[in-house]
C-alpha cells in the first residue's frame, strides 16, 4: 500500500485530502455519510466573534459548471464553537483546522488567543470579509491589511497559522508573499471567484446582495494557476483549494506546487467522492510504481516539460 501522507510545514497529515471550510460544517455535520476521519484534515465553517444568521436566501445558484454561493458567513459565533463544536470533536479525537473571520487585524488577534493551539491542528484566516475600518473593502485584496491580519494572529496564536487567498485579485502571488513575509505557515488558494447570476422575470440578481462566489469545477483551472503563480513566488506550504472533484484534479494540484488540497463544492453532490479520491490516488502511485508522493514529485520533475 503506497503511502498518502503529506507534510503541510510542520503538520503530517495522513492523506492530502482536506475538506474545505463551508463545505463540511463544524466536521461532525455529514458523519456517517462522511466521517470526518477520511480526511487528512477538516477545515471548519468560518467562525466570527459573534454569531451571525447569513444572507437571506437565496443563497445559492447552480451554474453549468458550478455553484454561486452568497451564505454570509453564518456561524454559530466563537462562544457557541468554543463551548458545543470543538470540544465534540475532541470528543472524537479530532483537531480541525479552525476558520476564523473578525472585522480588524485586533479582533482577528483576539478570536487567535481564544483558541488552544493544542486543541487544534491549524487557523485558517478568512480574509475575504469586509475591513470595517476601510469601509467595508475586502482585506484579502490588500498585501498591506493581509501582512497585519497575519502579524496580529501570529503574535496572538502559538500554532500553525494558514492565510486564505482570494481569486479576485490582479496578482495572488503578491498577496501571498505578503502573508509569507508576515509569518503565515501556508497559504491558502483559492477561495471564492467573484459571480452573479440573474433573474430573467425581474431583470435583477437573484441575490440579496447582488453579488455571489463561485466554485466548482468551473474554477480549477484558475485554482491550479493561482498554486502555480504562488509556487512560483514563495517558499511556504501551498494548500490548493477550488473545483478538486477527482483523484486527478487532486494530483494536478499536487503537481502545480499544492502540498496538500482542500475539497469544498464536490462535498455536496456525492459522498462517496473522498473515499473515491483516495482510493484513485493509491491507484496512481502504485501504477507509476510509487511508494510516496515525494516519490511521484521526483517522477514529474524529471519529466521533460509538456
Ligand atoms: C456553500 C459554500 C460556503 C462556503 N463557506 C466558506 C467559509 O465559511 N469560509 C471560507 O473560507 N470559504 C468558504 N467557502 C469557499 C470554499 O472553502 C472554497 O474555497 C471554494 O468553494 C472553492 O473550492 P471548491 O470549488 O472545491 O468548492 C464556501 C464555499 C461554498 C460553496
């Protein structure tokens, strides 16, 4: 049996299958259908300082190749995930990696020194909220907002801490390397593409607030470039997240600089696709004749380019 266990900076990880934040709840929500011990990791729904009830709906829209979501971030708030959802999960033996969003780089800091870093494998910083100080901007657009949220939580939290990027920008890379030089243990890419949708009867986006994030498979191809550009950039673990519904599209992230993935949308469609990657990964090692993925890196680096 190959072995699937990957190195995300100083955290091994059994497998480089990770379930996306949103797209898997607190890491209890879909158990059995999906335990969460298939993973290699469990990222959870962004937790803010206070609970929040989310957009009205609609909330969500199909495309031909993928979902738009407008949810608003709703979460059962810090108190509730601090007092109800983590410790079920250490329960079960389990440290997620805790998404966190906060309206200024000192709230971030303060949601950072609330959580136990013992109690959890990494935080994984939600920068695509508005920065209330700047009116609203969004921080993840900003190298300079991006570089204090990572310094405020890197001085407040004494674990791993993960900085994820938004699509939506001229040049991730750059934002990336702002979040390495700040002290960021890996980052993150990508999050949401910015979409919308519209309704022929009214003439108007079904949205409340106009404006929706897509993913899906619709947007791999710009997940695997961002990893790429990032790759290319920086030094720091790359966690590659955006339109992963297949063992192959996880090893097209690996292959484009990824050390590990995150799978979100997919999740919905089809439970059976996680015990499916994995399996189809093993099968790709064995058939390259590899033991490892540091095997099949050394494979794909000395392949002449394509
Ligand atoms: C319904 C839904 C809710 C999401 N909620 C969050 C969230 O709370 N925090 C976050 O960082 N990303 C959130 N995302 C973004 C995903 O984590 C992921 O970055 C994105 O969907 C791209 O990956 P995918 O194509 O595999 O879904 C959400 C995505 C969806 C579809």
């Amino acid at each position: 049996m190959p072995d699937l266990s990957v190195h995300v900076g100083g955290l091994t990880l059994a497998n480089p299958l990770l379930a996306a934040s949103g797209c898997f709840g607190y890491g209890l929500d879909c158990d059995p259908l999906i335990a969460p011990e298939i993973f290699g990791a469990v990222v959870t729904k962004t937790v803010t300082p206070e609970p929040r009830r989310g957009n009205t709906p609609p909330r969500l829209a199909e495309t031909p190749a993928g979902l738009l979501n407008s949810i608003g971030l709703e979460n059962v708030g810090l108190a509730a995930f601090l007092d109800e959802k983590l410790p079920a999960l250490g329960a079960r033996g389990l440290r997620p990696v805790v998404s966190i969003a906060a309206g200024s780089p000192p709230a971030f800091a303060a949601m950072a020194g609330a959580l136990d870093p013992a109690a959890i494998l990494a935080l994984e910083l939600n920068l695509s909220c508005p920065n209330v100080a700047a009116g609203g901007a969004n921080f993840a657009t900003d190298p300079a907002a991006v570089a204090a949220i990572t310094r405020a939580v890197r001085s407040a939290f004494d674990g791993p801490v993960w900085v994820k990027l938004t699509p939506n920008v001229t040049d991730i890379a750059e934002v990336a390397a702002a979040a390495a030089r700040a002290g960021a243990d890996a980052v993150c890419a990508i999050n949401t593409l910015l979409g919308m949708d519209i309704d022929l009867e009214t003439g108007k986006s079904p949205f409340a607030r106009v404006t929706a994030g897509l993913s899906g498979p619709a947007v791999l191809p710009v997940a695997l470039a961002a990893v790429w550009r990032i790759r290319q950039r920086v030094d720091v673990p790359v966690l590659g997240i955006g339109g992963a519904a297949s063992a192959a599209d996880v090893l097209k992230f690996l292959a484009a600089g990824a050390d590990a993935v995150q799978v979100g949308t997919a999740l919905f469609g089809d439970p059976g696709l996680p015990r499916r990657i994995l399996a189809g990964l093993e099968a790709e090692l064995d058939r390259r004749g590899c033991t490892s993925f540091a095997d099949l890196r050394a494979l794909w680096r000395a392949a002449p380019a394509g």
